[in-house]
C-alpha cells in the first residue's frame, strides 16, 4: 500500500498542510521540535486509530483548537481509498472510510495497515512484559478483528473476576462464573499469540542476521503459563488450573492464571537481552521484529504495509544503517523517514523515487534535494 496524500488541520503544531507522495521513499527533516514526529504520528493516527507516543487524543489537538482533522488518500489502479479522523473535544472521534462514517467501536484498521518504529519501541526490548502483551495484542487486533474480539471478552471477564475475588461479600461461584469467559478467550487469544510468535521468531531472526551482519542468533519465545495445554483436552486442563489456585487467588484478589501474565522471551546467544543487551543490540532485535511484522502484515492482509520510520539512524554504526536500507529497498514498500539529515552513506540509495520534505516553523516545505549534512550546518 502507499499513502498519495496527507492532510493535517489543527493536529499538533500544524495549522493547515496537504502533502502529496508520489514517491516510495518520504524524508521529513528538520532540527529538533519541529514537528517531524507529529507528521509520522499523524499517519499512524490515520490508518491505525492509534498514536505511538499518547494514549490521550486531546494531546493531538492543536493548542490553539479545539478540534483536528486528518485525511489520507491511497491510489491503486486509478481507484482511492480515503481514510479520514476528526476530532473535537466533548465530541469524541469520528472515522470515515470512503466518506462513510464508521460505527461506534469500528476502527479502519487493515485499510492501509502500518508499521512504526520509534524510540519508544525500544521499551520493548527494555522493560516490562505488559509492554510487550500490548505489543503482540495490538498487532494481532490491526490483522483480525475476531482476535480483538476475544481480547475484549476476556479482559472484561477478567476485570469482572478479579472484582468479584476482591469483594469479600462475594461467593465462590459469583468468581467461578468467568471461568467459562476466560477458558474460551484465553484459549483462543494463546493459540493465536503462540502462532503469531512463531512466525516472528523464524522472521526477525532472519532480519537480525542480514542487519547486522552477525552470526549472533536471536530468538523469540513465548513464555505462557499455560504452554502446557497443548494436551487433548485444554479446555478442561485449565478450568482445572483456575480450581486449583482458586484459594490463593481468594487470599491475593486477582486471578492468578492466563494470558494476561503471559511474555515474550527475547534471547540472544541464549542471554537474555533484558539483562546483557547493548543500546545497539535492543535496537537492531527492535527493528529485526518490525522488519518481520511487515512480512507477517503481507501474508495476513495480502498487501504491505507503509513502514514509518522515526529517527531510526541514530545510534546505529554505518554498517548496520546501510544493512537496514537495504533490506527496506528489497521489500518495495513506501518507507517515511524522519531525522534531523539524510546521513552521507544514505546518498546513493536515495537518488530517485524519493521525496524530501523540510519541516521547520511549524510548516512542511517540499525540498529540491537532500540535506545531505545536518540542516544547521548548512551554510
Ligand atoms: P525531534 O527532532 O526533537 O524529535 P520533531 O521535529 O520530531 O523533533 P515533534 O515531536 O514532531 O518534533 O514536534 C514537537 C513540537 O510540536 C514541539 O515544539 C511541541 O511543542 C509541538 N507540539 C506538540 N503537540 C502539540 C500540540 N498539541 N499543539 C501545538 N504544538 C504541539
Ligand atoms: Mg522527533
């Protein structure tokens, strides 16, 4: 997929902007707080409903608005697909695909899927495995709306349960009365993380090698509590597991057993990259797993996703930025990359079919060539 055409009212610190792509390969750049960011987040609003920096929407409004409004265009064989949000405050948030608004509870997720990296993404590697449920959750809701079915359902079982474990003037069986929710969505939502980290572990470790040209071996695991049912009946094998804890879930007030503790296992040459990971090492294993994912996105959805790039390049040797480069231009989706310069060794890679857009004063300017050298150092 490509996005032909952007346009921002009122979102962040741009007044007015429309932007057309017609190039696979997009450079926002600029010096610091100039709003490169906010244009890669406006494009992740667009197509994933979602921003990758804030959970909070009226953060996106411009200071001086009380409302913003974005609109993206994807051409293919002469037919649009248009994508649009808005939002004002006290209103809430409206989707339209095509021109038609979507309902309540409906996202434009798969339209024209997306891909972010961004410094943020590191914390996946970093910190805690909520972290990285929310990760593996949120992929897998933009590639099947019957995943965040089931995902809904068990976290509303699970909220009612653990209510009911906490409230002492509940009995037994107003907590057991969700263990049925949670067999049947907690299955469903394992079976398809375990698939889905299956497939991530094969690709990113590929992605691993040809980025950093190592013979280091990354692995991804699944770390599930419940990795043991793969028996007959597992159904059965965990309504058991919920029975035998069900007194010290009593004692501690939260279910003890499920999808929700369940982790990613990031490993490479069997350390694990939590403990012993070099700022480079979390970095490359962040990008190997988004490289994956635009594979995973192709195969799921049939088409590949845009790839937003937020100052990838920093903290990153020459080799390994070359190694990324290349592999994106092999994979033939359009790429938009922010930073402050196009580093030296990106020149030659960037000749055509690209784009350079300078972003300074709170506009976005199109530029006749690259800044090859930092643009405050420009004479
Ligand atoms: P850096 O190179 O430091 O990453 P950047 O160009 O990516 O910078 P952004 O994070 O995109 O910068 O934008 C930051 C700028 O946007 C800041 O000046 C900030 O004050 C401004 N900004 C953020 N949110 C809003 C908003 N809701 N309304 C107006 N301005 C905003
Ligand atoms: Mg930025």
């Amino acid at each position: 997929m490509s996005i032909n055409s952007l346009t921002l009212n009122k979102f962040r610190n741009f007044d007015k902007e429309t932007l057309s792509f017609e190039s696979r390969y997009v450079f926002f750049l600029g010096q610091n707080a100039q709003g490169k960011t906010n244009l890669l987040e406006a494009i992740y609003y667009l197509t994933c409903a979602k921003s990758f920096r804030t959970s909070r929407i009226s953060n996106l409004v411009n200071f001086n608005s009380d409302y913003f409004y974005l609109k993206g265009i994807s051409l293919k064989n002469n037919l649009a697909d248009v994508l649009e949000v808005s939002f004002k405050n006290g209103e809430g948030r409206k989707h339209k695909y095509n021109g038609v608004l979507l309902k309540k509870g409906e996202y434009p997720w798969g339209i024209i899927p997306t891909i972010s990296y961004s410094r943020k993404d590191l914390k996946l590697s970093e910190e805690e495995a909520s972290l990285r449920r929310k990760f593996i959750d949120q992929e897998l809701s933009f590639l099947s709306k019957t995943y965040f079915y089931h995902l809904k359902r068990y976290n509303r079982a699970l909220k009612q349960r653990n209510a009911a474990l906490k409230n002492k003037h509940s009995g037994e069986s107003e907590v057991r009365l969700w263990d049925e929710e949670l067999v049947v969505h907690g299955l469903y939502i394992i079976k398809k993380r375990r698939e889905f980290i299956d497939t991530l572990n094969i690709l990113s470790r590929l992605a691993y090698r040809r980025l950093t040209g190592s013979s280091e071996e990354l692995k991804i695991g699944f770390r599930c509590q419940l990795n043991d049912l793969k028996e007959k009946d597992p159904e059965s094998a965990y309504r058991a597991r919920l029975t035998s804890v069900y007194q010290r879930e009593r004692k501690l007030g939260y279910t003890l057993f499920g999808p929700h503790k369940d982790d990613l296992e990031i490993v490479i040459n069997d350390n694990d990259i939590r403990q012993f990971g070099s700022s480079g090492q979390h970095k490359s294993v962040v990008l190997s797993i988004k490289l994956a994912l635009i594979e995973i996105v192709k195969k799921e959805s049939g088409v590949y996703p845009l790839l937003l790039l937020d100052e990838v390049f920093s903290e990153l040797d020459e080799k390994r930025i070359v190694s990324l480069v290349q592999i994106i231009k092999r994979k033939k989706i359009q790429v938009f990359f922010s930073g402050d310069h196009l580093p030296a060794c990106l020149s030659k890679f960037f000749t055509d079919n690209t784009t350079f857009f300078l972003v300074s004063d709170n506009q976005v300017k199109l530029q006749e060539r690259p800044l090859a050298v930092r643009p405050d150092l420009a004479s």
